[in-house]
C-alpha cells in the first residue's frame, strides 16, 4: 500500500500517544510505503520545529518520524494540480497522483471533501485506523 499522510496527522500524532494519527502513523511505518516530495518532507519537519510544538512533543517521536521520512520513497512532482479549496494542500495531491498512491491520509476538511480525489480515496485517521489496523 503506498500512502500520502498529511502534514496534521503527523503533528497530531505527535502530540497524543494513543491517538487515532499515532496508531495510523505506526501502522504505516510497519506496513505500508510512505511517500514523500521536497515539499511534503520539508513542510512537516518545520512544522515539528516550532517552538510551540517542539517543547511538548517527545523527542522519540520526532527521532522516530525522521527514520520513517528517511526510509520513504520520494516522489519528483511532474504533474502540479490545483483542485483543493486550501492551495497549500495541493503538495499532498500532487505527491499522491504523481507517486500512484493508494490513499491519503488526512484530518483537513478541504482535503476529505475531495474524496476521493481521481480514484485515490482520501481518508481520516479514524476511519483508516477503523478500516485498515483493527481488520
């Protein structure tokens, strides 16, 4: 399974253990291909920098993240889209049409009301984890 994840999953991942993000993000380092573009990868690791969010996130997590965003496959973006009502969100469109995803994962609203978006299903964290892990 090759799969997109939203820079929010991520972050909220991050920020909450044994949360529906934590619990999908875990399952895709273990059993899924986790794509990437320059984009993606820089936006998330900036994102995890922030004062804010550095001081209460583990650093385990941001070791573990970056072992996981090493190992992904980065894909070059050739095809640009712009289809989503957030034009920042069109990086995880783009990587999920140009890598031939399976699915992207996300928690923003103006990318869920896309799905799916040219036959790749776009998914909440809850719902994959409900779908995808407890099956």
């Amino acid at each position: 399974m090759r799969v997109v994840v939203d820079t929010n999953v991520f972050v909220s991942a991050a920020l909450k253990s044994n949360s529906f993000p934590r619990i999908a993000v875990s399952w895709i380092d273990r059993h899924a291909i986790l794509l990437k573009s320059v984009f993606t990868e820089k936006e998330v690791l900036l994102v995890l920098q922030r004062p804010r969010l550095a001081a209460i996130t583990a650093t385990f997590y941001r070791d573990d993240l970056a072992k996981m965003l090493q190992k992904a496959e980065l894909v070059a973006v050739k095809e640009r889209i712009k289809a989503c009502r957030d034009p920042t969100d069109d990086k995880f469109l783009e990587l999920a049409v140009n890598g031939r995803a399976d699915l992207i994962l996300s928690g923003d609203a103006d990318l869920l009301m896309l799905n799916p978006f040219r036959s790749i299903p776009i998914v909440s964290p809850a719902t994959f984890v409900q779908a995808a892990v407890r099956n």
